[in-house]
C-alpha cells in the first residue's frame, strides 16, 4: 500500500513529476477497501478533476478513476468520501461519460453498480453538484440496462464471478437491473 506515502510525498512538492502522477492516479487505489484512508487524498494531490480531460485518450485512466469513485463510495468513517469530494460532480460527468464508451468488464460493471448505488443513497455536501450527481447515476443504470453490459453481467455471473454474483444479490435489485438475483429468480 504506497498511497498514502506517495500522496504525502507528492504532497509536499512544489513541482511536478508527470511519472510519479501518473503512477499514483492509476495504482495507487487498487479497489482494497483500505484504499479509504488515503483515496480522497490521492483525488486531491492528483487533481483528479482536470485529469478527467485524458479519457478520451486513456482507458487506463477510466478505470483507474472507476476504482477510485468505488472506493470513496465506501469509505466512511476513514476518509474523505466521494459526497465530501468538492469536485465530485466534474469527475461523475466526465466518468460516466467515458464510462458509456468503454467495452464491458467485470471490474466496470461493478464500479458503475457500486457508485450508482451510492449516488442513489446520498447526496453531495455541495448542492451545487446536486444535478452532476443525479445525471450520472441515471447515466451508470443507463448504462447497466445496455445489452452488452447486461449480457456482459450474465456472463460474469455464469462464471461464478464474485463481484458480480454479489452485485447481481445485493446492489443489482435496489437499480431495477435486468440481470439481479430477484430478476433472475422470476
């Protein structure tokens, strides 16, 4: 776990060195849930809301970033979560977004699950990302409802796929997705 060494050296210089930015915007976070006592940290140092202008080029970065909205959807109590983040509405537009023009994996249909659950049970600390935060959970179930993401679920699900038999069980039914334990118990 070098995140937060990394964040707290990062922290304390002036300039930057791209390398080290790069490094600690895509592996820092790793989707470990003590990845909460320090992901708000590596959001800020990084500046996660202007690195949101490299998706387009950069799915690496897409999913990095997909790791980290997870994690800070989990982590209260330990750190800075993705209600308290001040620039939680930039990053959710630009993410889902990009998120909506990427080929389905495990790992993205169960970050797009977990934070639309989360948007969906909280609310921003700043009201003025009220309207970010509700367009991008709609986006993420959009997206979860599309025919490849659900065949895509299934699929992970047919292979026994932890995150996604337990997405499918436990955040799945709350979205209304097609591919949850309750729908496919009907």
């Amino acid at each position: 776990m070098h995140g937060p060494v990394h964040s707290r050296a990062l922290e304390q210089r002036r300039g930057r060195d791209p390398t080290t930015y790069r490094w600690l915007l895509t592996r820092a976070v790793d989707g470990d849930f003590l990845n909460g006592y320090f992901v708000g940290k590596v959001a800020v140092v990084v500046e996660l809301h202007a690195a949101v202008a490299q998706f387009d080029t950069d799915p690496e970065l897409v999913d990095a970033v997909g790791r980290l909205l997870y994690v800070m959807s989990g982590d209260e109590g330990m750190g800075m979560t993705l209600r308290r983040y001040p620039h939680c509405g930039v990053v959710l537009a630009a993410h889902s977004r990009a998120f909506a023009g990427l080929t389905p994996t495990s790992a993205r249909i169960h970050a797009a699950a977990i934070v639309a659950q989360y948007l969906g049970r909280e609310n921003p600390a700043n009201g003025a990302a009220s309207a970010a935060w509700d367009e991008a959970r709609a986006a993420y179930i959009v997206l979860l409802r599309r025919e490849d993401w659900v065949e895509a679920a299934r699929a992970a699900m047919a292979r026994n796929d932890k995150r996604a038999l337990w997405i499918a069980r436990n955040t799945a039914p709350e979205l209304g997705l097609p591919w949850s334990a309750v729908a496919a118990e009907e």
